[in-house]
C-alpha cells in the first residue's frame, strides 16, 4: 500500500515512510499544543488585566473598563491563529495522539488517490 507512489491533484508526492508519517504527526500536535499555549496565556495575562482594571478603577464604573482593548485586540488574533491552525487540522483527542495521528493521515492519504 505505501510503496506505490501517490501523488495529489498539485503534484505532491505522498509516498511517506512510517517515520515520515511520525515526523508529520509529531509536527501537527507542536502545532495544535501551539495553540493550546496560547489560549491559556491569553486567559492569564487578560484576568491579571481585569483585576488591575477592576483594583485602580474602584468604585468599578464599566465606562472605565480599560481592559476591554487589549482583550479585543489579543482575541483577534487569537481568532486568526485558532482558524490558521485547528479549523485546518483535525483535533484527536487520545491517550495515543500520535498512533491517532498517524492513522488518520495514512487513512487520509490512502483516500486521496481513489
């Protein structure tokens, strides 16, 4: 099955080896744990904001919520890298990600010649 050659409709040769197939796999959970890692340190950085916002504007008035720009900000390009990364991967969630992963990829791989 892997030894013949495949080739997609742009010419791209998808004859991988296992280790080629593991090289890809360990390359898209970096991408998807990316992602990860910067959602929670948008979450921590932008809750330490709100509290500085909520503690130097007190009484808390919402006209002087502050924090809403920097938040708005970051999250658009949050919104940009989560569509950039995970709407073009598929999410697999198992003690055997890569296992998964390379499955996944073989599976595909093998459809995209039928």
């Amino acid at each position: 099955m892997f030894g013949e050659k495949r080739v997609d409709k742009y010419g791209y040769n998808y004859n991988l080896s296992e280790e080629e197939l593991a090289n890809l796999a360990v390359r898209r959970l970096k991408i998807k744990r990316g992602f990860q890692t910067h959602f929670g340190i948008y979450c921590v950085v932008n809750l330490c904001l709100v509290g500085m916002n909520i503690v130097t504007a007190f009484p808390f008035i919402w006209s002087d919520f502050w924090a809403i720009w920097p938040i708005l900000g970051w999250g658009i390009g949050l919104g940009c890298h989560y569509v950039s990364t995970i709407m073009k991967l598929r999410i697999t969630e198992n003690s055997s990600a890569i296992q998964k992963e390379m499955d996944y990829l073989r599976d595909k791989l093998n459809n995209s010649n039928k």
